[in-house]
C-alpha cells in the first residue's frame, strides 16, 4: 500500500482525484453496453472513497 496521506490538503486533493475518475468512468458508461460487473465496479469506487472519508476523519493532522 503507499504511503499515509496526514496533510489534510494533500486528503482533499486525494479525494478530488478520485471523485474525477469516478465522474469519467460515469461519463464513459454506455448504458446499452453496462452490465453487472460494471455497476460493481463503480459501487466499489464508491466504497473506497467512502472508506477514506471515515479513515482521513479520524486522522490527527
């Protein structure tokens, strides 16, 4: 795994990127060509950026 992110910039700037990516996949999604595991995928972006919205709050910075 890489390295802690404590700088609270550095975590927004983080989540940001991901949240872009996310917004590209959607953007990209053809929705006559979407099967399941591409509904899977996206839940799991989801997830992980759920989870290091919970991990980065409970970091001290």
């Amino acid at each position: 795994m890489g390295n802690l992110i404590n700088d609270k910039n550095k975590q927004v700037t983080f989540l940001k990127q991901k949240l872009n990516m996310f917004l590209d996949m959607l953007e990209a999604i053809d929705p006559e060509h979407t099967d399941l595991d591409d509904i899977d995928r996206m839940i799991a972006v989801v997830d992980e950026m759920e989870s290091k919205c919970k991990e980065f709050n409970h970091r001290e910075c």
